[in-house]
C-alpha cells in the first residue's frame, strides 16, 4: 500500500506563498523521479516542477524565479517552496513519484509511476 500524501495547499492572496509536501510511504522500490503536476479549472495536468535523485530540477516556465521544488531522500518527501503566487497558479496540485527502473524475476524491467490524491491551492486576486 503505496501513499503519496500531500499537503499544504489553501487560500492565498495574490504575492504570497505557499509550501507543499509530499511524503511517500510504503514505496517497494527505489525513488526516482519526482515532481509536482497542477490542474487547472478546465485545463488538463500538466508538469509545474520535477527534481530527481540527484537533486536536478526542471520547472514549467511561467513558474521559474517562483517556484522551488526541493528533495529529503531521508524522508522521502518533496517540497514545493511557491512564492510571488499568481491567480494563474491556482489548481489542484498533484504529486507525481516514479520507481527507478524494477527488476524482477519473471517481469520486464518496469518503472512504476504514483500520484499523490492532489491539494487545492487557490490564489485570489
């Protein structure tokens, strides 16, 4: 029983800040790559920031100089630092964590993907 348990999410005011976790538990395998999906009213999930094991990070452009996505692999959690939060941001935000690649007798070499259950943040103007 894998969880991948967000939180942090809420009602801001346009210029503040948020931070989101996301702990992952029960997780068999080795964690790769991990990151933070945001769905808008209307609009489909689509990546905000991702950050691998060795700490590389990749985020959406209308997010970069905002944003921070960060890793405790001690704690198996990501954080997403959001500053300077605009009405654009608002969504539901999910966490998205991936195995490393699984090798198992009798399976083919799978990388296994999970979704956290998403935690509304909601920017007003």
């Amino acid at each position: 029983q894998v969880q991948v348990i967000e939180s942090g999410g809420g009602l801001v005011q346009a210029g503040g800040s948020l931070t989101l976790n996301c702990t992952v538990s029960g997780m068999p395998y080795d964690l790769g790559l991990m990151g933070w999906y945001r769905q808008a009213p209307g609009e489909e999930r689509d990546l905000v920031a991702t950050i691998t094991s060795t700490m590389k990070t990749n985020y959406v452009d209308t997010v970069k100089g905002r944003f921070t996505i960060s890793r405790d692999n001690a704690k198996s959690t990501i954080y997403l630092q959001m500053n300077a939060l605009k009405p654009e941001d608002t969504g539901v935000y999910f966490c998205n964590v991936k195995s490393k690649t699984v090798v198992e007798p009798a399976r083919a070499p799978t990388q296994w993907t999970y979704w956290g259950q998403g935690t509304q943040v909601t920017v007003s103007s």
